[in-house]
C-alpha cells in the first residue's frame, strides 16, 4: 500500500492521528509525514493540524481516489490494485494497453474519458465527476474466448444487484450489455479481450455508471439516457463504487469456482428482454421477431415470421 494511502487510512479510522504515531507506524520522519499531509491537502482533502492532538479529516474530495475506495473495502481480486486519472481517453484502450503487467483484478478508473468508448466504437459519453467509469482487468485460467459473454453476465448481474439493493429501484437488463431504469439506459458494459486461439490471455471489462447527469448532459440524439440521480434522491458515488467493487468480487469468485450456473440464473431473471419482440438486423437486412429464449451460451433466441428460431449471439436490439 503507497505511503498517503497508508496515512489517509489512519486518518479515515481516527478522528485525531499524531504525527509522532503516523510517523512511527510507517517509519517515516514527521518532516515527511508533514510533505504528504500538504500534498494531500494540494488533491483536496481537509486535514486539520494541531501541534498537540496531531491531525484530523474533515473533509474528502470527490474523486475515486483508490485510497478512498480501498479503505476496508476488503475484496480478494477486484480492485486490489487500482490506478485512478483524472482524465484519460478510455479506461478500456488504457486496461487494455497495460493488461500484461497487471495482476487479476486491477482497476483502471477516471474521473473523465474524453474517448470514452460502446461497443463497435461507438462513443460512450460523460460529463466529469457525474458517472463512475472503470474498466476492470480479468485474467482467469480456464475460460476460453467462446464464453466471453460471461464476463459481461457477471458484470451485469453484480451491477443490477447493487443498484437494487441499495437504491430499492427497479432495474432491468436489456441483452446484451445494457443496464436500464424504466425506458432509460443508466449503465452499459464493454467486455474486451486478448486472445490466442482457444485461450484467452485476459479480459477487460469497461463499466460506465450514469450516476448524477440531468437530460441537459446527453447529446440530444440520446433520447434513452438516463442517470440513477433521475430515479433516486441521494446516491453517492464512492459509495456505488465500492458497492460495485465487492459485489463484482463476489461474483468473479463465484464465476472461477465453477458456480456459473447461479450467476446464469439471476441474469435470466433480471434479464426483461424475453418474450419482447424486437427488431434487428440479419445480414444487414431489418427483421422483427419475438424473443423466445436467452440460452446458456448466451444466445438470445428470437422467433421470427414462419415460427423459425434465429439464435442471434452479438449485436443490437431495438425492443419495440
Ligand atoms: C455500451 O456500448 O453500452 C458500453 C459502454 C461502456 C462504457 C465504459 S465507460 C468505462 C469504459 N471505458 C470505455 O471507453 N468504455 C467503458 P453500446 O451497447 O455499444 O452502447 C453505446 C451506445 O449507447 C451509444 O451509441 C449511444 O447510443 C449510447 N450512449 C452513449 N453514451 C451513453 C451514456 N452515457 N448513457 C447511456 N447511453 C449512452
């Protein structure tokens, strides 16, 4: 754990921290304990001082500094290891070009992407500070490139739960990758990889929150964009986040111990797209069926004109 890190947990567990202490526990000079205080002060923390009693916080900054994020946060691989930017192009091209030299687990999170990516490089939009967006890396042994649609099941299933829980809103999952509210998208999931024949050298998963942006904050195209602030009065991002961190923990452990069949389950559960007709597009060419079934590969398997089942693995839907 980095030295402010170390320090900004102490003062996050006690309401005064003596310098002499903080020193003595991280083998630091008070000189130096004193340098971390003031650039801790320069990120925006309030830190109050006292030649007496020593040190106190009284206020944090509203960033997901992961030394805020971590504290307690006590997960087995998810978010162990975070690196935070105030602003980056997209959390997933930076994952994904430094995948190699992270363990499995690590987090990739900004404050603002200024090339925040959807799938098929559609554009991901996001205002600074109003959503939470992360991208996390995977790198498990045994899961081959076909069942890439489970890392964006499990992601999915770990989202809608916190947002259940802790919101006591109704949240629905639209296949493939969409998190909705009623008729708006609040969140949505880009699942990445790295592979090589039939093994896959790691995942990147790209999760963006829509968490505090009014309509005026979408482009006016994105007539189906929504943000949790437009459903629930107060909700905090660092608190989201680390619910999302340990819920995505949970459900990860789950998923390499063999325990995928849980996860499936709930997904289908949550998952409103059955039985809605819908239109896409087959060969380039507009057809309109009746979703019949998500299947275990997860496949959505749609009833078209005739009673034919067209099994449709990637790709939009609109629910009409
Ligand atoms: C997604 O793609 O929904 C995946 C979004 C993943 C974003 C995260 S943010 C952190 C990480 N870093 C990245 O660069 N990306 C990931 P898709 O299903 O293709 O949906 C994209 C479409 O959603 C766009 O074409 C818009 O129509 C719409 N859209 C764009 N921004 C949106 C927003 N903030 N909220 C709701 N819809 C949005």
């Amino acid at each position: 754990m980095l030295t402010k890190q170390k320090i900004i947990h102490s003062l996050l567990a006690e309401s005064w921290v003596s310098g002499v202490d903080v020193a003595t526990r991280l083998g630091l000079s008070r000189t130096a304990v004193w340098n971390h205080i003031v650039s801790l002060r320069e990120k925006g923390y309030a830190i109050k001082s006292d030649p007496k009693r020593g040190y106190k916080l009284q206020g944090v900054p509203s960033s997901l500094y992961p030394e805020l994020v971590s504290y307690g946060l006590g997960v087995k691989r998810i978010g162990r290891q975070m690196i935070h930017h105030d602003l980056i192009g997209s959390t997933n091209t930076e994952a994904m070009r430094i995948a190699l030299d992270l363990s499995d687990g690590t987090v990739v999170v900004a404050e603002q992407q200024d090339h925040g990516r959807g799938r098929l490089n559609r554009k991901w939009e996001s205002v600074s500070g109003k959503s939470i967006l992360f991208s996390v890396v995977l790198k498990p042994d045994f899961v081959r490139p076909v069942e890439a649609y489970k890392f964006t099941m499990f992601v999915a299933v770990s989202l809608s739960e916190v947002l259940i829980e802790s919101t006591g809103i109704d949240v629905d999952i639209k296949w493939p990758n969409d998190i909705y509210v009623k008729d708006k998208k609040v969140a949505g999931i880009l699942t990445e990889m790295s592979a090589e024949a039939d093994t896959i050298k790691h995942v990147v998963v790209g999760i963006g929150i829509n968490m505090d942006q009014s309509s005026n904050d979408f482009s006016g195209d994105l007539k189906n964009a929504g943000s949790l602030s437009m459903f629930v009065q107060s909700i905090d991002r660092l608190v989201i986040f680390r619910q999302v961190l340990s819920k995505l923990d949970f459900y990860y452990d789950k998923f390499l111990n063999g325990n995928f069949d849980t996860i499936f389950s709930k997904w289908k559960h949550m998952c409103t797209t059955k039985g809605k007709t819908v239109r896409f597009k087959l060969k380039n060419v507009p057809v309109v069926g009746v979703v019949d079934d998500i299947l275990e590969d997860g496949a959505l398997s749609v009833k078209v004109g005739g009673g034919d089942l067209v099994k449709l693995y990637s790709g939009d839907i609109t629910i009409l």
